[in-house]
C-alpha cells in the first residue's frame, strides 16, 4: 500500500474521529482529521487528500454544505467523499457528488474495504486522465514537430549562406586568442583578441612564426608536439609553454590545437594562466604549511576512505599514540585499533560531525580512551572521511570518581528520605497505598519525593514531589539540601501545609546554598488520617491525576486555590493550598513534567491537561475500578508510544528529562475472603493450605500477580506452618486463620490461638552456624518472598503484603532501614 495515500477526516466528535484515525493509521493510511466544516474545509483546500471522510451531523455548516463547497472548488472537486453518519439522507448526499454513504454504526472490516475500492477507483481515473493529457500532449508535439521540419527546409537555403559569416563572427568573438597555422607554425590568419592580448596589430602577426614568440627554454619541445619526427600532422590537443610577445612580459600560456578538416593547417587557442599558476604555488605551499600543522597538532589524525574503512593517511601524533610508523598505518583498517565504547553508527557513513567516546587499541596491547570525532570531506579524488583522537583517559578516570560522587550524592539523599511506606493504615476503615515510578534520563537525574508519616497526636501523611532544575552533579546536591530542611521543618514546626511550604522557601532563598538561576518545582499533599481531608498545594509544578467514581481530572485546576510559584525563586512569596475530603476508592498520581513533555523531541508537541484526563478515562473505560499502580502502568504505556520513546522503571529513559510518578490509593484494609481450619497433624495441615491456595490462585493469576507457586505457596505454607507450630504449639484443638484481599498489592493475614510468637528470636538461617539446620527458615523464606512483613497482636497475627513483581522490592527492608536510620526523633 502506498505509504503517501493521505485520508481527511471531518467529524466534529473527537471520539469518533479518533476511531477512525486509529483504524485508517492501522492499515497504514496518512491520516489527518477536522473538528468542524471550517476546518475540514481548510485542510482539504491546504493538503488536497486521496480521500474524505464526511459527518454528516454537525454544527454550524453540516456535511451536506461541506461537500457542496468542496465540489465547488476547482482544487478539492475530484476528491473523493465518503459520508458516513448515523442520520441524514443517503440520496441527497450522493446527489451532492459523494461517492459513497456509509451508516454508522460502521464495520471496520466494510469501511476499510470500501475506503480501498474508492482509493482505486480514484486511482484508475486519475490515471484515464494522466492517459489522456499524454496523448494530447503527444499529438500537440507531432504537431509542432511537423511545423518545424517545414520551417526547419524552409529555412535551410538561408543558414547556408549565413554559415561561412558565422564561422568568421565565432572565430572573431571566441573570447581567446585564436590563430589559424601553416604546418610550418607560419601564422596564416588571427583573430582581434589576438591583436589586443598581444599587442601587435593583425598585419604584423600574420606572416609570423608562432615559434618565435616562445623563449628558446620551451620552443624546441612545442615544436616537436606541432609535428613527430617523419613529419607528419601534430597530434597533441594542448599544452603549457611560457610566450614572450614584449620584452618585459613573459605569459604562461595554455595552447589548446584543433586540426582543420580537409587542410594541413591547425587552429590554436591561446589561455593565459600566468594568475592561476601563481595561485597553484600558493596552493603547494598552503599545503606544505598545513602539514607541517598537522605534524605539529597534538590531536591525533586519520584520513579514512568510506568504501574500504581503509587508512590512506596520518598525522604523527595519531602514529604515535597507536605506537608505529605512518608508512605502517597505511592501508591498515582503522577498526583494526579503534574500538567504540557504545554503537555510535558507521562513520563511514556518516554525513555530519559527531563524535563518540572509543578505546583505541595501541600495537603493545595497551588500551586507551579517547574521544573521536568524524567529519566527512571531499578532496580532489572523492570523499574521505577525517577522524580526530583526543586522548581522554585522564577525563575519564575524572569522570569516574564523579560518578561515585554521584552515587554516593544519590546514596544520602535516599538516607535522607529513608524508604516510603508502600501502606499506611489511616484508621479503622481507611489505608493508603504509595508507590512510585522513577526512570531518570541522568544519573544525577533532579526528581526526588518522600512519604512521610508525621505528628502522632494528630496524624497526618506527606507526600511530596520534587524537580530540580539541571541535571548536573548539583542538582543531587540541592536535592538534599532541600529535604534536609523539609524534614527538618515537619520534625520541629506542626503547622499548615501552605505555612511549611512557605517556611521551606524562605529557607531556600536565605540558604545562599541556592544559585539565581537555581529553583524547583514541587506538588505537596498532606492528608489528616482522622477526618480524611487532604490539603494540596503546587509550586510551579504540573497538576496532579485525581480519579474518582471512574473519571479523572487535575487538580489544581487553573481557577483553584493550589498553583504557586516554583520554590527558590522569591523568598516572600505566597502559598496557597486547596483541599479536599477522600474517600475509600480515591486514586492520585503525580508526575513530573517530562511525562507531558515526553513527545516534544520526536514530535514538536507536548500532553495538555485535558488530552492527559482523556487518555486516563479511556484506560478507566476497561475498569473504573482499576488500581491506580495498574492505571499508572498503562499510562507510561500509552504516552511512550504516542512520544515514540522507550522509558521503563528498570530504569531505561531514551527521552530528554527525568520521568517520576508518585500513585496513591485510598484503600479498605478490610479483608476480602477468611477460612479458618484446625489440622490434626503436619499433613492434614499441608492439604489445608493446599486448598487455600487453589482458592486465591484463580484471580491471583487473573489480576497479574506473578510467579504463585513459588512466591505465594511459600510464603502461605510456611506462615501457615509457624502459626500452628510456634503459635499454637501444634495443639489440633486451636485453629489457624488465613484472610486475604487484593488491591494494588496482595494482602494476606495469618493468626493463631496461641501464646503469641517472637519471630526476633528466631536465628538467621544465612548465618554459617545455622547452614545445616533443617528448622529456622520459615520467618527468613516469608521475608524473602514478601515485601513487607509485620507481626502484631502479640505475635499472634502475621500481616504479609506481595507485589505484582516477581521479586521483592526494597520495602521488604524498610523495618531494617528504621532501625539504621532514624534522623526525625518526633516519629
């Protein structure tokens, strides 16, 4: 199918229009569509399509006085109208000149194949018509040829007679010095230019020898190139000599010969080049200078040709640093020491400068780093490509203890921020779900964020996202500084949300630590875990996803209290916050701008707020109920295709600017399923949890939950296996109580009758005393497989949450991670 066969669409449904791009981009059409008439009209007039798409519905001008204008225009008649709506009448649209009326709802399959027959048809006429004009065009050329060939014998008798003044007008006016020679080199006829460049009148020329004007160094061999030996007729073409016609001025003279048919005489044209080969000595001794340059220069140097990957020349210094001669370069393949650290592509076809960091393989063995850089040129005998060497090994032992200042940067901030919990338990009825997604295009990437759980007397969460601005080794550096003073804020000011925000910027702006050009922008939440009211503020920060009831909308909007200027930019600016109430269901996702901005690169465009909510409603159209981690993951989906871009939490990032979202759920912790049992003996208690399991897998699987048979049964069977061994004390009379409900994590509860149990004083399997143990590694396997783990009621209940991942992630640690760091001591 022709890739170029462009489709317009007019359809003042967005909806709809967006089907039908879908479906037309899918079978490979150059699709465009239009909101209303006007437009459709615009864009059919300004990118004449093979084929329209036309509502027949809407408002303004409907598709009946769209297709009227379309056929009235010399430019747009013969684009084939297609009209498909749900309404209208079918034979006034065809009276109208459409060639087609297709009913909505419409069959894809139909559609696509009716789009195919009119492209064809459109096609076969276009091509009756091309037929057409290149016969009549073909005709119209016979015709004017005849009437040539007539003009061209009546005119002939007349060039005849003309021909012999033109031929003297041509030799008179040929803009060179022309004369005509005897075989003797006697001058028998010259033009005027002749006379002028010599400065000898015609008369005194001709007679002359043309011999005689050349000096007695040069004459010997012009004269034997007039003639060989047995004297017969020259056969040269041209040659230089030096012609002296005054005493003073002596020309080098390009002499191009020319034999006159059915004579022994020779027509020669005379060329001064006296400038150009002064300009060609210049050139020499450029050239000499250069080398003498390039032999100097401390960069090394290869000319490569592009076809063989060949080196046809070097510098000294380029010898030097691969460690032989240039004689032995020669010939040599520049690959053969040149290696690239990453694919930069073929410099051999390279069309611009770029350069790539590369190891470069000296003939000792010895491996070096440098920076090369390719530039293509074209000397006299084609094209080559030069490529430069900077020894860069020293830089790059730099820039390696760089990066571990870097990671060590990235390594306190994380203290700083310890691990967010992934579950908060806001009351009785209410948990909070947070997760966060982080695929920085740096290293020393600007987004940072931390949840934070604060003031026991009257609880509340912090959720917070920053974006500093740059991406260099600062930024991280600015990054602490900042949540050092925010945590230090929260730990000893209770305050509102908009007065600890405002205290945070004051600090900024009076740190000094901050440079004019230096800020960040920021969306703050702050949720009071009794009454469930959430107060939000952002600083000069994209708006955050709220979803509720199935649809999703930003917030703050532009004519709501919330939107701030970004922090660090004026020490005495105001903070305002909005709020609102949350219930069970609530979904939030924040995100920094490169989310939005992620199309710009490929695309020139940027996500507005609307087209955002517009993509987050279409993945609720699957489920409304869809947890926000599920929603999120879609979401970065859905854009990196539109943006063309590969971003991924592993973390991959092809796109130019950091990309973190922050998801929060308001979640019941109240439990969806419970089966209580009591087991007489170790196998009847195995066949128990057998049947459990087998009753969580189904939608365990369903839901996307990997990997059940190693993760869930284990942890299932052996914190089954400790409740009624340590817990119960293997008494068959008690029972064991397994709940369990799904959300955004799996949430699993196993309780015993027991004394309670002390899963500290268990020792560590790992450990090498305990290796040959066969008992101890029940509490150390649930902590491997699970992601969080917690012991309450005395040890009599175990609380367990898993991840949609296959692995656990690092919020399996955070009860290590509090004891190794506690730097807030009001929490």
């Amino acid at each position: 199918m022709d890739s170029m066969t462009r489709i317009l669409i007019i359809d003042d449904s967005r909806s709809t229009a967006k089907i039908l791009e879908r479906i037309l981009l899918g079978a490979g059409y150059d699709t465009r569509y239009a909101l209303s008439g006007a437009e459709g009209l615009e864009q059919a007039a300004r990118i004449i399509p093979d084929l329209i798409l036309l509502d027949v519905d809407m408002p303004e001008m409907n598709g009946y006085e769209v297709c009227t204008r379309l056929k009235e225009s010399a430019a747009t008649r013969d684009i084939p109208i297609m009209f498909i709506s749900a309404m209208g009448n079918e034979h006034k649209g065809l009276q109208l000149g459409a060639v087609d009326y297709i009913r909505k709802p419409f069959n894809k399959t139909v559609l696509q194949a009716r789009i195919k027959n009119h492209l064809e048809l459109k096609r076969y006429r276009d091509s009756l018509e091309n037929q057409v004009t290149m016969r009549t065009r073909e005709l119209e050329i016979a015709n004017e040829r005849l009437h040539r060939e007539i003009e061209v014998r009546r005119e002939a008798e007349i060039r005849a007679r003309r021909n012999e003044e033109r031929y003297r007008s041509v030799f008179e006016n040929t803009g060179a010095a022309t004369m005509i020679l005897d075989p003797d080199l006697g001058i028998s006829m010259v033009n005027a230019e002749s006379s002028r460049w010599t400065g000898i009148p015609p008369e005194e020329l001709t007679g002359r020898r043309f011999s005689d004007f050349i000096i007695p160094e040069d004459r010997d061999r012009v004269v034997g190139l007039h003639s060989s030996p047995s004297g017969d007729r020259a056969l040269s073409t041209r040659y230089e000599c030096r012609m002296r016609f005054r005493p003073d001025t002596t020309h080098t003279v390009l002499v191009r010969v020319g034999l006159i048919p059915e004579t022994e005489k020779c027509i020669v044209s005379l060329i001064d080049i006296t400038d150009r080969k002064r300009y060609e000595a210049m050139l020499a001794e450029n050239e000499a200078y250069l080398r003498t340059v390039t032999e100097a220069i401390q960069t090394g140097l290869l000319v490569i040709d592009p076809e063989t990957d060949r080196i046809t020349d070097a510098n000294p210094r380029a010898a030097r640093m691969i460690g032989c001669e240039i004689q032995n370069l020669i010939g040599k393949s520049y690959r053969t020491y040149v290696h690239c650290e990453e694919d930069a592509g073929d410099p051999g076809s390279c069309q611009d400068t770029f350069s790539c960091d590369c190891i470069l393989e000296r003939m000792d063995g010895e491996r070096i780093h440098v920076r090369k850089s390719h530039a293509g040129a074209r000397l006299k005998d084609g094209r080559y490509i030069v490529q430069s060497l900077q020894d860069i090994t020293d830089m790059k032992q730099m820039l390696s203890k760089q990066e571990i200042n870097i990671e060590l940067s990235r390594g306190i901030l994380e203290l700083v921020n310890r691990v967010s919990p992934r579950h908060t338990l806001l009351n009785e009825s209410r948990s909070l779900f947070f997760d966060a997604f982080s695929a920085p295009c740096y290293k020393q990437g600007g987004d940072h964020f931390f949840l934070r759980n604060i003031n026991p007397g009257q609880p509340a969460s912090i959720i917070t996202l920053k974006d500093q601005s740059g991406h260099e080794v600062g930024c991280v550096l600015r990054s602490i500084i900042t949540d050092l003073f925010h945590h230090a804020i929260l730990t000893h000011f209770a305050m509102p949300l908009e007065q600890a925000v405002s205290r945070l910027n004051q600090e900024i702006c009076r740190s000094g630590t901050f440079g004019r050009d230096d800020f960040f922008t920021s969306v703050f939440l702050q949720i009071d875990h009794e009454n469930m009211e959430m107060r939000y503020l952002s600083a000069g920060h994209p708006p955050f996803l709220f979803i509720r009831d199935g649809k999703a909308r930003v917030l703050p909007a532009t004519d709501e209290d919330g939107g701030n200027l970004p922090i660090g930019v004026f020490d005495e600016a105001p903070f305002q916050s909005g709020r609102l109430s949350l219930r069970v269901g609530d979904r939030i996702i924040l995100y920094t701008d490169g989310l939005t901005e992620m199309p710009e690169r490929n695309w020139n465009r940027t996500i507005t707020d609307a087209e955002l909510v517009e993509m987050v409603d279409n993945i609720l159209r699957e489920d409304p109920g869809m947890p926000v981690s599920v929603i999120t993951e879609r979401l970065v989906a859905d854009v990196t295709a539109l943006a063309d871009e590969t971003v991924t939490d592993d973390p991959v990032n092809t796109s130019d600017d950091d990309i973190t979202l922050l998801l929060l759920e308001i979640e019941s912790p109240r439990m969806d399923a419970e089966q209580c049992f009591t087991a007489a003996d170790k196998e009847d208690l195995a066949a128990r949890t057998r049947t459990v399991f087998e009753r969580i897998r189904p939608r365990w699987d369903a839901l996307g939950f990997a990997d059940a048979e190693t993760r869930l049964w284990t942890v299932l069977e052996e914190g089954v296996m400790n409740a009624w061994k340590h817990g119960n004390q293997e008494d068959r009379t008690k029972s064991v109580s397994v709940a369990w409900r799904f959300g955004n994590d799996f949430h699993l509860s196993i309780s015993n009758e027991g004394d309670g149990f002390a899963p500290e004083r268990i020792a560590d399997p790992s450990a090498e005393e305990n290796l040959l143990k066969t008992s101890g590694r029940g509490i150390f396997l649930i902590r491997y497989f699970s992601d969080s783990v917690r012991w309450e009621n005395g040890g009599r209940r175990m609380n367990v949450t898993l991840s949609k991942r296959s692995m656990p992630t690092a919020d399996a640690f955070d009860e290590k991670t509090g004891e190794i760091m506690k730097l807030w001591a009001m929490e």
